[in-house]
C-alpha cells in the first residue's frame, strides 16, 4: 500500500472491498491498494486459479482487472455503506506480457466525462513493474450513482 494512507485509509479499503465479493468479482479476488476520486490501485496475488495452460495469468483475467479498475476510477464512494456503480459501455485491450504466480497490479485512472459517461485508461503491472496489459474503457454510471454520495448498498 502507498506510504502516504491515512490510518483510517486501511479499513475504508477493506470496507471498499467487501462490496466487490459478491458474483463472479469474488471469484478473481483482487484487493484494493488505493482508491481516491479519478484513480485505483487494485491488486491481485496471482494463483494456480487465475493460471492459463501455459502457466501464465489468464487473459481474461486481466481483463476483468483493466475492467474493474477503470470502472472503479470513476466511481470512488467514501461514504460507508454506500456504493457507485458503472456498467462498461467499451473496453479495449492489449496485451504486452505474461506473468506467472505473484502480485499484479492494475491502475485505472478517470480521464474525462460528464454526468453519466465518463472515459478511463487503465493497466496491468507485474511485481517488476513489467506491463502485462493497458487499456481504456467508457462507462456509464447506473441509476443514482451521479450523486458522490451513491447508493445504499443493497447485498
């Protein structure tokens, strides 16, 4: 985690990532490193389950960490018990790397928008800093997630 976190910084990550275990997120298992409004750090310890036949991190794996991270640069929600949500209207990808067991780390930082849409870039970074994939998205806030404030959380 960055050396600049406040004290009360960790338990608001942790709290951060309790609205992301739900569904098909919960099975990637990745854990947030920062999150402040228009930038994310998420990371994920990378095990035998994110593995492809070659032994590398799957594809589609990092994709979901370029999808999640851009999503999250545009919806950072310090309120407890309160979330922003998106939905991807386009992602782009590319993939530059492989890695294999370890921590990586995708950053996605809010680029441009308006009320609803807003334009993300976002990568993948291996332990070495090494660029395993980039991308950028456009997304859409849903229903009362203009508001910083969002919404209840309702899971």
């Amino acid at each position: 985690m960055s050396s600049s976190l406040t004290p009360d910084a960790v338990p608001a990550l942790n709290q951060a990532a309790e609205k992301f275990k739900h569904g098909f997120l919960g099975t990637i298992g990745f854990h947030f490193l920062e999150w402040e409004e228009d930038r994310v750090v998420l990371g994920l310890n990378v095990v035998e389950k994110h593995l492809n036949l070659g032994n590398v991190i799957h594809g589609g794996v990092l994709a979901t960490l370029l999808d999640v991270s851009g999503a999250c640069s545009g919806t950072y929600c310090p309120y407890p018990g309160r979330v922003r949500k998106a939905l991807t209207l386009s992602l782009t990808t590319t993939f530059t790397g492989q890695a294999g067991p370890g921590l990586v780390r995708a950053i996605g930082v809010k680029r441009a928008g308006g009320n609803r849409i807003f334009n993300s870039s976002m990568e993948v970074l291996d332990a070495n800093d090494r660029l395993l994939a980039f991308g950028e998205g456009t997304f859409r806030l849903r229903g009362g997630s203009e508001d910083p404030k969002g919404v209840v959380v309702d899971y």
